[in-house]
C-alpha cells in the first residue's frame, strides 16, 4: 500500500500541460532529434511533465526505443526516476518492449534496478516477460535483485516460466534465481510450468534441481497441474523426477566443480566487462560534456553576433542623429549668417543702417540684454560701448562660436574616424570570428565523427561481447549436459573453444584502448579549441570594452555638440522670441515707409548737398586758376590786406579752438558726471532689482515687445534729429563757403589792382597753406574728438534710458504690485479656507476610518478566539477523517478474515466430504465380503448360525449407517451453523452493531458442538463396549463348534473390518479435532473482534453526542457568519462612504482645477486686452511722435530758412 500510494504521488497528473510540452511529445513520438533538442532548450520545458494519458516525452522515447532523442534528453538533464501514471520508470518501459541499447544508456546514467510499480514489479520482471535475455542479462550484471517478488509474490522466474521463456530461465537460474520460490499461494515455477505446458521449461527447472514433492496451500502437487494442463509428456517428466528425485541431484552435483570454474571465469570476464562499460561510460559522459560546452560556444557566438547586430543597428542611429545634428548646425549657420549679414549691412549706406535700425528696434535691447546675460554676464556691469564695439564682440562670440563649431566637427570627424577603424577591426574580428567559427565548426564534425566512429566501435565491440557472453552461456549449458554424460574429449574442446574466446577478448580489449587513445587525443584537440575560444572571448571582451569607452566619448562629443546646438537654438529662439513675426512685419513696412520717405528726403538733400559740392569745386578751381593769374599781379597793400585777413582768420579760428576745447572739457565733465549717475542708476537699478526679485513681480513679453518698439522709434527719433543737424551743418558750411567764394571775389577785385613780386606771394601762400593745412587738421582732430565725446555721451543717454525703460518694463510700480498681491492673498485665503475645510472633512473620514480599522481589529480578535475555541473544543475534519478511515481499515481487516474463515470452512466441508467418499468405500467393501462369505461358506448346518451373525452384523451396520447418518445430521447441523456464522459475518461487515449477539450466538452453538461431540464420544464408547462384549460372546460357542477354522476366518474378516471402522473412527474424531480447533480460532477472532469493535450503544450515544457538538458548532459558526458579514456589510458601508468622499474630494479638486483653469483664461484674455491697448496705445504714442518730429522738423527748416534769409541779408 505505501509503494502504491508514493508511485501515485510521484505519478500525479502535471496540470499545466503547455504547447511546447505538446510539441515535445509530438517530437519524441516521431523520434525528431533536432526538434527535440530546440525545444529542450527553451525554459521551463520538462520532460518528465506527465499529460492527460499518464505519458511524458521521457518514457514514450524510452518505451519506442530511440537512441537518440534518450540520450539528448539525458544530456539535457532529467530525473531518471521519474514515473508515469502505472507507476512505471524509464527503465521499465525499455525492459518491457526489449530496448537493449535504452536499457544500457540508463544503466551507465545509474538508474537504479529496485524501483518497482503500483503492481510491485521490478525492470527484471518486465524483462523476463518481454523475453529479451539481454535486457535480463545487462540487470543481472548492474545487481538486479533476481529473487525479487511483486504483489503476487512471484518471482522473475515465476513469470519466464508463466510465459514460457526456457533461454530467460536458464538465465535467471544461472545468475542465482530460486527454484523452488513460492507465490503468495503457494506455487512453485515448476507447479506454473506444469499448468501452462510449458515442456522447455519444466525441462529446465528439474534440470537446475526443481522438487517436483511439493504442493500449494491446497495439497495440490506438481502431477495434479500437469494433469490440469493436459500435457502427457509434462506429466512423465513429473512422475519420472518423482520416482528418481536423487538422479538431477547428482547429474548436478557432478558438474559443480567445473561450473565453478566456468564461474569464476565468467566472473572475472564480467569484471573486465564492468570495468569496460565504467570507463565506456565516463567516456559517453565527457563527451556530453564536451557537447554541452561546444553548445554553449556556440550559443555565446550567436549571443556574439546577437550583440554586434545591436552595435551596428546603435551606430546606424548614432550616425542619423549626428547627420540631424548636422543638418540642425547648418540651419542654425544660415540663421547666423542671415542674421550676420543683416547686422553687417548695416554700415554700407544710410538704407542699411535703418535696416540695422529696425533690427535693433525688433532685437537689440532685449536680446542684447538677453544675450549678455546668457553669453557675457559680466559686461552688463561695464560701462557702455559704442554700437562698433558691440559688434566687434558679437563677430568676436560669433568666431568663438564657429571656433567651438570647427573643434566640435573636428572632434567629430576623429571620432567618426576612430569608429571606422573600430568599426573596421570589428569586422576583422568579426571575419576571424567567423573563420574561426567555421574551423571550429569543422574541428567539431571532425569530432562528432571521431565520436560516431568512437561510438560504432563501441557498440561493434559491446555487440562482440554479448556474442561472446551468449556464446559463453551456451558453451556453460553445452558443458552441463556434457558433464552429466561425462565426455572429457568434450571438455577439452571447450575448454580450446574458451582460450580462443579468451584471445578474442584480450583483442578487443586491445581495440577498446586504441579507442581510448583516439578519444584522449580528441580531448586533447577540443581542450586546445577551448583554449583557442577563450583566447578569441578574451579579445573580444577587450574589443567590446574599447567599444564601450570609445560609445562614451562619443556620447560625451555627442552631449558637447547637443549642448552647443542648445545654445545656438535658444540664441534663435531668443532672437526669434523677441519680436513676433506679425508685429515685426507691421512694424517693418510701417518704418520701411517712413525711411523711405526720410531717405527720400535725405536723397535730394544729398543732392543738393552734392550740387553744392559740386558749385564749391567750380568756384575753388576759379580761385586756383584766378590765383593763378594773379600770381604775378599782386601789390604790396593787397598783400598786407590778405595777410591782415588771413592773420584774423586764424585768430578767429585759434579762439573757435580754445572754445571746442572749452566744450570738450566742459563735455567731459558732463561726461563723468554722466558716468557717475550712471553709475548711482546701477545701483540704484541693483537694488530695485533685489527688492522687486523678492516680490517676484515681472512684466508680460507683450508689454517688452512694445517698450521694446517704442525704444527703437525713440532711437529712430534721434538718429533722425543727428541727421537733420548734420544736413544743418553741412547747410551752414555750404553758406560759409558761398560767403568766402564772394569774399574770395572781392578780394580778387581789389587785389587786381596791386601787385606783388611773385616769390614773395608764393612763399607766403605756402606758408599759409602749409598753416591752413596745420590749423585744418587740428580741427579734424579737434572735431573727431567731439564726435568721439558725442557718440559716448549719446550711447551713456541710450544706455541711461534703456535702463529707465527696462526698469519700467521689467518691473510694476509698488500700486500695481500691492494691487496684484492684495487679490492673490484674497484668492490665497479662499483656497486655503476650502483646503482647511478639506482637511477637516479628510480628518473626519481618518477618524471614521480609525473606528473601522479599530472595529476590524476587534472582530479579528473574536475570529481568533473562535478559532481557538474550535481548535481546543473541536476536532478537525482530519481527525474526524482518520478515525472513520481507521474503522474502514478495522472493518476490512474482518472482512479479510471472515474470507479466510470461509475458506477453512470450505476446506473443513472437503475434508468431510471426502470421509463421506471414504465411508462408502467401506460400505461397498463389507458388501463384498458378505458376498464373499455367502458365496465361499455354503454349509448347511451353519446357515442359521451364519445368517443369525449376519443379521447382527446387518443390525450392527444399520446402527453404524445411524450413526453415520447422525454424524451426517450433525454435519449437516454444523454447515447450517456455518452458513449462520457466514450470515453473521455478513452483517458483521454490513453494520457492526450486532457484534454482541454474534458473539453469543456463537457461544451457544460452541456449547452446543461441545456438548454434541461428548454425546457422540459416549455413543462411540458404547459401541465399543458392545463390539467387545460380542467378540467375547462369539468366542465361548466357537470352542465349541466343529468347524472352528470357519469361524477363525469369519473373525479374522470381521476383526478387519472392526480395525477399518476404528480407523475410519480414529479419523472421524482427528476431522472433528481440526473442526474444533477450527471453532476456537474462530471464537479467539470473534473475541478479538469484540474487544476492537464498540457496541452499538455506546457507538450510537458517541454518533449522538459528536452531532449535536457539530450542530451547535454549526449553529455558532453560522452566527458569526451572520455577524462577520453584518460586520462586513458595515466595512463595505464605510468604504462606499470613504469612496464617496474620496469622490467629493476629487470633484472639490477638479472643481478647483477648473476654477483657476479659468481663473488663467481669464487673466490670460485679460492680459492679452492689456496688450492689445498697450499695442494700441504704442501706435498712437508712435503716430503722436512721428508728428511731434515732422512739427520740430519743421519748425528747424523754418529756422533754418530764418537764418539763411539773415545771413543773406547780412551779406
């Protein structure tokens, strides 16, 4: 019972049967090796998994035979103890269809020979039944147990015989098997041999020195199943072994001594053998070995390849993002040369710099500030620079960056560079990987055909010694019969025939060291390809590594260019962000409009200017060539005159000299006092920066854009007002050069009437000249200097009102921000009262979730002290279990006992019949003899005296027939009291509560037998008693007969007859003995019976107390069912409430998120009208400065006009 329940345990269905478990099966069905292999590979695939038939892979391959889908499997790993559902291992499945070879592969993996099934079998005894003597032989060698029984009892031999298998009997008996085994009822192999007919066998078995005297648990004996089998020449064997049992004892014992010999030498032949198949096997296992690490190799070369497939996909997409970048660095080179070229155009002519204009209007304060603050940090606290200078720097930053640019594609391209050359020794690698691969691959087949080879010569030599052990066994039963004759000629020949065996196994244990050799050397060649292998891993594990440093940098050269492009994109952004593309449009065409106008204008003042040039160049030449002519025509006077002229003028012009440096000086003060408030304005400017930093109150972009524009048209404003003060000039120098043209006339007109010697006159024309050319260049000079002071005292105004207007653009009067802060403190205290009044509600939703948790605490409690209660007042289902199993146990142990009292009770009926068949026997018997006597004794005399004995002699049988017929009664009585003990067994096993009554019953009927059996003692007795009387009686009157021989025979024929009635007597009282020793062991089993069986009341009061304990545990249970669920209905209650809340929460929340949601589009629709009026407002302010500027250009021609007409008149 314990193997069958552990064989069902360990043969349990598996119930997650897979598709790769079908498949497997599938595979193993068909014997698909690869199929087999691939799929073993893949995890959690077993082979051992048992499907819906009680069948797994494993022993489908093992019960079809193959090969080699057993040893992929073995190779792989598997439990090799593993049963299917009869409780059947791989060994048995192989043992039972005859799968030699299979068998030999799970001996070498050292399966063992012990395990038996659900019915007890060992593989020994699924080998004796599939007749294979090889599979027997290979587990008699690996120390199968050859006398092991199954539930039957029976033996492997048991089982040849039963099968008829005479060779795998031999066998069996050869290697020790026991004859005379018996089975649990008692039969012998020769009994089995004998019913079956099975001449071979029985031949067999009383050869090896089987008893053919013995007999079953029924007294049957060999003859009686030969006599069932019908098998006349089975039966002769029998009655011959029977009547000579001595003769196969000592044909056996004749042969001992050489059969010993012949055992030592198979003994050492068997050794050698192990030995062979031990180092066969280490063999087998280091070339698994060794297949599982070309596996492997081979598996990290396809894991190789797997990883270098993913480096080439990484480098293809490493090379499209920095074909991207690139792409991304070229956009960004045309936006800064675009950009570049609109700053640079800037100083061709007047157009361009009011493109610059507008640029700056669009970029320049903001972007500059940005800029310098992203880029230059630290020249927002130096003083101002010329517009020049700023671009300077900018084409200075713009060359660094182009510098960095370069560097970066050259870092690039060595890295491309050293990743081709990486790239290119991978695949070097990768081809000598490969070549070596493919070498591998051929050194491998080289072996794997070594190894078939190996493997052929192996099996040819294993085949050559099952021949020879075959041959052996023959040669063994050959030598027995020889023996038995006694031929020595015989045994000489074998003994030749075993020498030349001998020879031929010394030369195949020579053949099986060349192949241990071979297959050395072959280690010797994959332990230098493993070294070959590691080598390579190891170069290519270094490969990798450098592949992986070399990633690194490129990720870092990768993350310098990604940062350097997020510069250059912010800068766009930036520079993009500054203006938008509508307004900057709209405010392009308008001012593009109002510069042509103004260019326009500055055209024909320029051509003016020109024609004016032009007329001073004419009059300049007519002076030189006057000049000219009036070289030789100059007076002393005139010359004094002009001298006196010229001498003012340059008094005039060394007072305009003092004066402009007058100015400068005084413009140099106002300069440095411009520097210092400047100065006061930066901090002033820092620390309104700190403070409003603190406030964190800043503009919207819309608000910068609009300062921004009105900073450009104030600085349009200006550079117009330079340009109309410069036309003034260049007017007024125009009016000073006609003034001196006419001077210059009326000079000529008085000097044409003296003259001066030329030399003198040319003299102190150079010398003026070389004066006018000295006092022109201080004035150049003096007047660069001026535009020099000029320029910085207008940059320190622009830079002195960028401040100003970034101030009012960056930051909000403190109304405004009080304002703002006064209504985000109002919104704050609402939010923060809903968020008080949340926190409350989230408190009391804690609170209530504490009492639950605190009410769940205390129900845990009650169910655990109920459990306690029903652990301590309770039994568990599996006590209860136990003891109801126990009684079943109990009640079939008394059922198997009332069989076997019924079977001694059938027994006892035979035994009885058969006295019946005896007593008939002795009927017909005395019937003879009164035959005989009637017949032989004829006297006349005699007859009365003859028949009056032989009246007696009929009354003395008639009461014997009484009394035999009494004894019939009896037994008859004694059947129906057994048939009642049969009844009683009945309902012994159908309800145990009558076992009182049985019990008394049998007494009654124990007395009752008892008290019959003295009855018939007494009537026995007195029988004698009366036959002895008789016999003295029949004495005194034979004295006195004549014919005395006459009765001396008749009382020699009837003291025989007296001496059989008292054996038949002395037998009748043995039968009744045995049926009295029977009844008291069937009382000692009632009595045992009682005492391990409970009445029925106490049965009945136990059942009784047990189900109402149940019902009121029940009954309990069912209330605190009632109460857990009530107390969990109120646990979901409080969670539909907390969800609930949970719920409101959300929804506060939401409602939240859609109040500022709209409180944002508000303020953003808010924000945007701002915008839209300050937009509104710009252009008004712009219009309303445009007229403001025409009216003051005006009022400056007018004045201009004014002057002219003055000096006019004053010429």
């Amino acid at each position: 019972m314990i193997c069958w329940f552990s064989c069902a345990a360990r043969g349990s269905l598996n119930p997650d049967w897979n598709k790769y478990d079908d498949r497997l099966m599938k595979a193993a069905e068909r014997g698909d090796v690869e199929k087999v292999s691939s799929i073993l590979a893949k995890k959690g695939v077993s082979p051992t998994k048992l499907d819906v038939e009680g069948r797994s892979a494993f022993h489908v391959v093992a019960s079809k035979g193959n090969l080699d889908c057993l040893n992929t499997i073995l190779v792989h790993g598997v439990d090799i103890t593993a049963t299917d559902a009869a409780g059947r291992n791989a060994l048995h499945l192989a043992a039972k269809y005859g799968h030699a070879l299979c068998l030999q592969k799970l001996l070498q993996y050292n399966c063992p020979t012990e395990n038996v099934d659900l019915q007890g079998r060992t593989a020994l005894h699924d080998a004796a039944m599939s007749d294979c003597s090889a599979s027997v032989q290979l587990l008699c060698d690996h120390g199968a147990a050859v006398n092991s029984k199954d539930g039957d009892g029976r033996t492997p031999l048991v089982l040849a015989t039963q099968m008829c298998r005479p060779a795998l009997c031999q066998l069996l008996l050869d290697r020790g098997a026991d004859v005379n085994a018996r089975d649990k009822q008692s039969r012998t192999a020769l009994m089995l041999g004998c019913e079956y007919g099975c001449r071979d066998a029985v031949e067999v078995l009383l050869r090896n020195g089987a008893d053919a005297a013995l007999t079953d648990g029924l007294g049957h004996d060999c003859a009686y199943y030969a006599r069932i089998g019908d098998n006349t020449d089975i039966l002769a064997l029998v009655k011959a072994a029977l009547q000579d049992p001595s003769r196969g004892r000592a044909s056996v014992r004749r042969g001992q001594a050489e059969q010993k010999d012949l055992e030592l030498e198979n003994q050492d032949l068997k050794d050698r053998m192990r030995e062979v198949q031990e180092e066969q096997r280490m063999l087998l296992d280091r070339i698994s070995g060794l297949q599982l690490q070309l596996s492997e190799e081979q598996m990290f070369a396809a894991d190789l390849e797997d990883e270098k497939d993913e480096l080439k996909k990484i480098l293809t997409t490493k090379e499209k993002q920095q074909e991207e970048s690139l792409r991304t660095i070229e956009a960004l080179k045309a936006k800064l040369k675009y950009y570049e070229g609109d700053s640079a155009g800037s100083g061709g002519n007047f157009g361009n710099r009011k493109e610059d204009l507008l640029l700056k209007q669009g970029q320049g304060f903001a972007v500059e500030s940005q800029s310098r603050s992203m880029l230059r940090p630290l020249e927002l606290s130096l003083p101002s620079q010329s517009p020049s200078s700023e671009k300077e720097t900018l084409k200075k930053e713009l060359e660094s960056l182009r510098s960095c640019f370069g560097a970066a594609k050259e870092e690039i391209s060595k890295l491309q560079r050293e990743l081709s050359l990486k790239c290119s020794e991978c695949r070097a690698l990768a081809s000598e990987c490969q070549r070596t691969k493919a070498e591998s691959d051929g050194q491998v087949r080289q072996l794997e055909d070594a190894l078939k080879d190996v493997q052929k010569r192996m099996f040819e030599s294993e085949g050559k010694v099952k021949q020879m052990q075959s041959h052996f066994l023959a040669l063994k039963d050959h030598l027995a019969s020889e023996v038995a004759s006694g031929s020595s000629k015989v045994t000489e020949e074998l003994k030749e025939q075993l020498q030349e065996m001998k020879t031929k196994y010394e030369g195949a244990s020579a053949e099986v060291g060349k192949l241990r050799n071979q297959i050395k050397q072959n280690e010797l060649l994959v332990a230098e390809f493993q070294r070959d292998e590691g080598r390579l891993v190891e170069e290519n594990k270094k490969l990798q590594k450098e592949l992986v440093k070399l990633e690194m940098e490129r990720e870092k050269r990768g993350r310098d260019v990604t940062e350097l492009e997020g510069q250059l994109r912010e800068t766009a952004a930036k520079l993009a962000q500054s203006v938008s593309t509508e307004q900057f449009e709209n405010m392009k065409s308008l001012l593009s409009s109002e510069v042509s106008e103004k260019a326009r204008s500055l055209a024909e003042v320029q051509g003016q200017r020109e024609k004016l040039q032009a007329e001073v160049g004419l009059l300049q030449r007519e002076c030189e060539s006057q000049r000219a002519q009036l070289a030789q025509l100059v007076r002393p006077e005139e010359h004094e005159q002009m001298r006196s002229g010229f001498e003012q003028r340059k008094e005039e012009l060394g007072k305009a000299i003092a004066e402009l440096s007058e100015k400068n000086e005084t413009l140099q003060k106002e300069l440095e006092r411009l520097q210092a408030d400047n100065k006061v304005l930066k901090q002033q400017v820092q620390m309104l920066k700190t403070e409003i930093k603190s406030q964190n109150v800043p503009l919207k972009i819309h608000e910068e854009l609009k300062k921004t524009n009105d900073l450009a048209v104030g600085d349009l404003t200006k550079k117009l007002f330079e340009i109309t003060k410069k036309y003034n000039e260049s007017k007024a120098e125009a009016e000073k050069l006609l003034a001196e043209k006419n001077s210059l006339n009326e000079n000529i007109s008085h000097l044409q009437a003296v003259y001066l010697s030329p030399e003198q006159h040319e003299k102190e024309v150079e010398a003026l000249k070389s004066s006018g050319i000295e006092l022109e260049k201080q004035l150049a000079e003096l007047q660069k200097k001026c535009d020099e002071e000029q320029a910085k005292v207008g940059k320190l105004l622009a830079e002195n009102s960028g401040l100003k207007e970034t101030l009012r653009d960056q930051y909000v009067l403190a109304t405004t921000h009080e304002e703002v802060k006064t209504v985000l403190n109002s919104t704050l205290e609402k939010t923060n009262g809903e968020l008080s009044d949340l926190k409350g509600k989230i408190g009391e939703i804690k609170q209530e979730f504490l009492r639950v948790t605190e009410e769940n605490g205390a129900l845990k409690n009650k169910v655990k002290v109920l459990q306690n209660q029903l652990k301590t007042e309770y039994i568990s289902l599996k006590d209860h279990e136990t003891a109801v199993n126990t009684l079943n146990k109990s009640v079939q142990e008394l059922q198997e006992n009332n069989a076997a009292i019924r079977a001694e009770q059938e027994r006892g009926q035979d035994e009885i019949s058969q006295l019946h068949a005896e007593i008939e026997a002795q009927k017909k018997e005395l019937d003879t003899i009164q035959e005989c006597i009637q017949s032989k004794y004829v006297v006349q005399d005699r007859e009365q005296s003859l028949e009056a004995t032989v009246q007696e002699l009929r009354a003395q049988l008639q009461e014997q027939q009484q009394r035999c017929r009494h004894s019939q009664e009896e037994a008859q009585r004694c059947r129906e009291e057994n048939e009642k003990l049969r009844s009683g067994v009945v309902s012994i096993q159908q309800d145990l509560q009558q076992n009182q009554l049985l019990a008394e019953r049998s007494r009654q009927l124990e007395q009752l037998c008892a008290s019959r059996m003295e009855e018939l003692n007494q009537q026995l007795r007195a029988l004698l008693r009366k036959h002895r009387g008789q016999e003295g009686q029949e004495e005194l009157p034979g004295s006195q007969q004549v014919l005395a021989g006459h009765v001396e025979a008749l009382g020699e024929a009837l003291g025989r007859t007296v001496e059989e009635l008292q054996e038949a007597l002395s037998r009748k009282e043995e039968s009744y003995g045995e049926e009295l020793l029977r009844i008291r062991e069937l009382q000692q089993e009632l009595a045992g019976l009682k005492e391990s069986s409970v009445p029925l009341v106490e049965y009945t009061q136990l059942k009784e107390g047990l189900e109402g304990e149940i019902s009121a545990v029940k009954c309990s249970l069912q209330q605190k069912e009632a109460e857990s669920r009530a107390r969990s209905q109120e646990v979901l209650r409080l969670q539909e409430e907390l969800q609930l809340s949970q719920q409101q929460v959300a929804e506060l929340q939401s409602q939240q998120q859609v109040a500022r949601a709209e409180y944002s589009s508000m303020k953003s629709a808010l924000e945007a009208q701002v915008s839209s009026m300050a937009g509104h407002l710009a252009s008004v302010s712009h219009r309303y400065e445009q007229a403001c500027q025409e009216a003051e250009q005006a009022r400056r021609s007018q004045l201009s006009l004014r002057d002219e007409k003055e000096q006019l008149r004053c010429i």
